[in-house]
C-alpha cells in the first residue's frame, strides 16, 4: 500500500510542477495535427511572446 501512495504523490508533484508545461506541449501537438500552417515560424513566435507574458 506504501508503493501506492508513494506513486499517487509521486504523480501529484509532477502534474502540479510540470503540468502547466505539459498541457503547453499537448496543446502544440494537437493544433500542429489540425492546422497545417500552425508550426510557422511567425506563429511559433507570436505564441512564444504571448505564453512568456
């Protein structure tokens, strides 16, 4: 039962780290696959200012 736990908030630290990071890559991924024009260098830019404010 102590592995249990120990993962669940093993977990939890991560996700509450580094879940604002891995939902920004999610998000990348999935528009990347929707919209062609979506990994543009313009684009990439403009979202890279916007997500540093």
């Amino acid at each position: 039962m102590d592995g249990l736990t120990e993962r669940q908030n093993r977990a939890t630290y991560i996700l509450s780290r580094y879940g604002t990071f891995v939902g920004f890559i999610i998000l990348v991924i999935v528009m990347s696959i929707l919209s062609p024009h979506f990994l543009t260098l313009g684009n990439l830019s403009t979202l890279l200012t916007q997500v540093s404010m």
